[in-house]
C-alpha cells in the first residue's frame, strides 16, 4: 500500500521510499535549517510533502551531482520566488576552457611559492 503523493511520512516509511538510512535524514535536518519536520509526542517525525521534496532535492545535490554540504546549503539557499518559498540555483557552469588553463597555471605557480615556503621555513628550522 502506498501514501497518497500529499501524505505526510513517518521518517521510517521516508528512509525506506527513498532507500536514506533514518540516522542520514536526523543529520540532515541539523545541516540544513530549511529542513524541519514537523515533530509530535514522542519527537516523532512526520515529513510533510514540501518536506519530501526538500529531501530529494538535498539527496540529488549530494549524491548525484557531487556537491557538499556547505555548497547543498548555499545552492538551496538564495533568492527567494514571488511565492516567499525558498528557490534552487542552477549550479555554476563548468569553467571555459581557456580559463581552466588559467586557472592550473595559478594553480602551479601558487604551488611553486607554498613549496618555495616549505623550503625556507625547514631550513630555518634546522638551522634554529
């Protein structure tokens, strides 16, 4: 038997929908403030549909497209619609490849000066 797509869900029947263990979704609610359940008698959660929805949004972001938390939280957090509900960002677009070259030459030449660094602070060491 399965809930109507309004219904609310007990974090047991959420996990098991979605296949994310109960103890995934409790962590879930401490990293993203969006995310609150409502809780009855006994702290006993109840996922309401706009709840639902928030979690497979988190689940996609961290799980398929790779991103952490920190960046989950900033992509669910932002402008907010005409409706005061909170919207999604698109996820940044991958770098040009003209700058991506940039980027790695930075990349080698910020390694360069913290090896340049290394070097000096050890022989200060050893000579100390």
């Amino acid at each position: 038997m399965t809930k109507d797509s309004g219904a609310f869900r007990t974090i047991g029947e959420l996990s098991k929908e979605l296949n994310i263990k109960p103890h995934i979704l409790r962590y879930w609610e401490d990293q993203f403030g969006m995310l609150q359940p409502l809780k009855r008698a006994g702290s006993r959660r109840h996922y309401r549909p706009e709840d639902v929805d928030m979690v497979k949004t988190i689940n996609r972001l961290l799980n398929e497209e790779g991103y952490t938390i920190k960046g989950a939280r900033k992509a669910l957090t932002g402008r907010k619609t005409q409706s005061g509900a909170a919207a999604i960002q698109e996820a940044p677009a991958a770098p040009a490849p003209a700058m991506a070259a940039s980027v790695k030459e930075d990349s080698g030449a910020m390694l360069n000066e913290l090896k340049t660094i290394r070097d000096r602070l050890s022989s200060a060491l050893s000579q100390a």
